[in-house]
C-alpha cells in the first residue's frame, strides 16, 4: 500500500455578532516513503477509473453515441485497466481521454487536463463551515451552524438524510451522555451518527467511545431511514454518486468491514477485521475533546459491462476498492501530561483532601461535644 500523511489547518477565520465563527480548513497530501510498500515510481495495475466510470454514466445515452466513444477509445488504445505509477495515480496523468470524452459527451465529467485520486482533495479544503462559539449556550459550542453557507444538502431524497448535524468532527460540547455523537463530514457528503460502545481510559484519562453502528451504511431495506440516499445496492455501501458529479462512486469501510458478504467475495485479498477497519473515537466526556480516534472509508469504483462499449466486454458487475481516507491519531506528549494532570490528578488530589478534612473534622467534633456534656 502506498499512504500519505495529511496536514490541515484553518484560514478565513472571522467571528460573527452571533456567536458563531466561520473559517476553510486547508488540507495538503504527502506521500510517506517510510510507510509505504514502494515507491511513487512503482508501477501498477488499476482500474482505467475514467473510462469505466464514463462507461456506466453512458449507460442509458443513445447507442450510435456509445459506439462513437468506443471507437474513439479503440484509437486511443483504451482499454478496462491500465498500467500506471502511483504517483500519477496519486496526484495526476494527462490523459487523451479525458477530451475525447468532454468532445463526444460535453459535461460528463467535470474537468479537464489531469486526472488523478488525489487531485481534487490536495491543496484545497473541505468548504467553509460556520459554527457555534458556545458564548450564548456552552452546550452548542462546535455545533455546525452551516456549511458553505447551507443548513442542509441536497444530494439527497430526503430531509432526514440532508441534514447538517452535529460538529465539524474535531470537537463537541462538553458533560457529553453515553448515548451518541454527531458529525458532518464533506468527504461522505453527509452528517453521521456515532454510537455509544463503552466507557473506558486512555492513558489514564477517562473516555467514552463511539463506534459506528452497522446500520450507517445499510441500505433502504435493511434500514428504512437510509432510504433517502438510495440508489442502493447490498447493506454496507453508500451510493454518493449524486455528490461526485454523478460518478458510479460508493464509500464504505475498508475492506467491506461491516458489509455484505458478497462485496467480499467479489474482490481478491479482502479481509475486514474490526481490529484493522473499524471506525471509533475515544472522547473525554467532561471536556468533548477526542483523546484517541481512528476514522477510516473507502471510496469504491462500480464497475460493469456497458452494451455499446466494446471496451467493457466481460467485466462482471462489482464494487472495486479503489482508496481509504484514514484520520488516525491521539493527543501525546506535554499535552497528554497537561490533560491528565488538569482533568485526573488534580480532581482526585482535591477529593483525597476533602477526605483528609473529614477525617480530621471527625475527632474534633467528638471532642467538642464530650466537652459540651461535661460543662453541663
């Protein structure tokens, strides 16, 4: 595998009249030779992503016009899959497709020069988000207020699974409950719900974890309130066709952990395990700051024979994994030590003296009463 260390931080900051505050979460990639099997000169074999994914959005444009891109293609020597480095997988390749495609199809696809998985994520940021400060109400404080300027989306078919709620997914309110937590995140175009698994310590510091329920990317019929963001296929992927520019895309988590059986089956070297793809945060409930945390999806390639397109011949249909976005971490070092000492050893030092007191004060009124008895 080959993996990248993201850096963000926040510019545009501005504070408004109404206790909110707005501001763009920069975001930049980096490969990690250190952590990755190769390097970027290494080449592979993947999916001819532009070409399949153009394919299955044909689908249901006119023939003559499918056979005219497939001849096209057949002179461009396109074929389902392609030989390439990881960096221009990574970070872009000029490819003669691409306007072939926008001369034949004009929109299809939604840009033009190089094409790459990671292009459209590095050097940018996940949109502006506006969010409670917790000056009028410290039980909104990080609670997204809008995002780009909306309350709610509308990739979707329903107002439930539209809605913005919830944080940016850094922070949340503090004296949180063992019930849930919520998140709006821009990569999966929609709000998610954590759930309550189990309280725990992390370095010694209290915590409550939260852990996605199988449910969070189950579809419509396995679990009725997801219906809105249907199209669906099997339980334990999520179609956001509809937010990447209509793309055959689907997320899920890694290697279909939590998924069903047959999106397994269908690729070669899957093995979901909860110890290596599931999602949690680990959060301090007095304060809401996550201590320890592991967010992971995939983003999946469907692919399939397209009739028209010569080029897709014999390709059974399947969901081909394609990348992971992984934001795995935990607070180390002085601030740790700070944490522990502010919100542990100070709080029980505090309770030992208050015992201490008592103890002390016990005596003392015993004295003062047999005292108060013999005078009388």
């Amino acid at each position: 595998p080959s993996l990248c260390r993201e850096y963000r931080y926040k510019t545009n900051i501005t504070f408004h009249d109404n206790a909110t505050v707005s501001f763009l979460e920069q975001r930049n990639l980096f490969f990690q030779p250190d952590m990755s099997n190769g390097t970027e000169e290494d080449y592979i074999i993947v999916p001819n992503i532009i070409m399949m994914g153009a394919a299955v959005m044909m689908e249901n444009l006119p023939r003559f016009l499918k056979y005219l891109v497939s001849k096209a293609l057949a002179g461009l020597k396109q074929e389902a899959f392609m030989n390439r480095t990881v960096g221009e997988i990574m970070w872009g390749y000029e490819d003669p497709l691409i306007d072939t495609i926008n001369t034949f199809v004009p929109g299809l696809i939604p840009f033009k020069g190089k094409f790459g998985l990671f292009v459209q994520f590095n050097n940018s940021n996940s949109g502006l988000f506006t969010v409670n400060t917790g000056m009028k109400n410290i039980s909104q404080v990080h609670m997204v207020d809008s995002w780009n300027g909306l309350k709610k989306v509308n990739y979707w078919r329903s107002n439930e699974c539209n809605m913005i709620n919830g944080t940016v997914g850094e922070m949340w309110p503090p004296f949180m409950s063992p019930t849930s937590l919520e998140f709006y995140s821009p990569d999966a175009c929609r709000s998610m719900t954590l759930v309550y698994e189990q309280s725990g310590k992390f370095k010694g510091v209290p915590t409550y974890r939260f852990v996605a329920p199988k449910t969070l990317f189950a579809n419509g019929t396995d679990y009725p309130p997801n219906e809105g963001f249907c199209p669906c296929m099997q339980s334990g992927i999520q179609n956001v066709s509809t937010c990447r520019f209509n793309a055959p895309m689907f997320i899920s988590h890694p290697h279909f952990y939590n998924a069903d059986p047959s999106l397994v089956d269908a690729v070669e070297g899957l093995h979901p395990s909860r110890e290596e793809h599931a999602l949690f945060l680990d959060v301090h409930p007095m304060t809401g700051i996550p201590l320890n945390c592991s967010i992971k999806l995939q983003l999946n390639l469907y692919m399939k024979e397209v009739s028209g397109i010569t080029q897709t011949e014999k390709i059974k249909p399947v969901v081909l994994p394609l990348l992971w976005f992984a934001e795995s971490g935990s607070i180390e070092g002085p601030v740790l030590s700070q944490f522990y000492t502010n919100l542990v050893l100070i709080p029980s030092l505090l309770d030992y003296v208050q015992y201490i007191f008592l103890g002390l004060s016990v005596p003392l009124i015993i004295s003062a009463a047999v005292l108060m008895v013999m005078n009388k």
